[in-house]
C-alpha cells in the first residue's frame, strides 16, 4: 500500500490541487494524509471526490490557518478511534487482512 502525507499549505490554491493530483497519479497512495488544508470539511469532501477517493475524513481548521484530512480508497478498511484539530488516530486493514 503507497501512503501520502503532505503539509499542502492550502488545498484551496488551484497548484497545490494540481500538484497532489500528478502526485497521486505518478505515485497510487491509497491512503492520503495532509495537513494545513486551509479549506472547509465542505470543501474537502469535494476535493477527495475529484482525486477519485470515497472515504474522506476532514477536521476544520480555526481561523484562516490549519486543517487535516485523511482520504482513503474502499478497498482499505479503517477504522477511526478519534481525531480533533491536531490529530487523527487511526487503524487501517488491507485487503488482504494485514494491518497497518
């Protein structure tokens, strides 16, 4: 399994987006991790549908900085124990049965 994690510095500008993009493509993470999205759960969700991902787990940020999410694709199991504004605890499973 390929796992990405970014401090993108703000998924709202058009290059960072496009720059993820050919990132996931070259690279097939099935899981991403980014921080300091600097965009809205609303936003995210709509993001992670055009990176082609169906599990998405976004936290707002306060103010104008901040912000993580967490995408994964459906052949991969997770399982969310808990998250806040600074962190995300979870436990993946692939298809096979492994865990991560």
């Amino acid at each position: 399994m390929n796992i990405l994690s970014w401090n993108v510095r703000g998924l709202g500008n058009p290059r960072a987006f496009q720059a993820l993009r050919k990132i996931l493509q070259l690279h097939g993470a099935q899981l991403v991790f980014l921080c300091e999205t600097k965009v809205s759960t609303m936003q995210m969700n709509v993001i992670a549908n055009k990176l082609s991902f169906e599990n998405c787990l976004a936290v707002n940020g306060k103010g104008r900085g901040g912000g993580i999410a967490m995408l994964w694709k459906s052949d991969i199991e997770v399982q969310i124990n808990s998250y806040s504004q600074h962190h995300i605890d979870a436990e993946t499973q692939m298809p096979n049965g492994n865990q991560m």
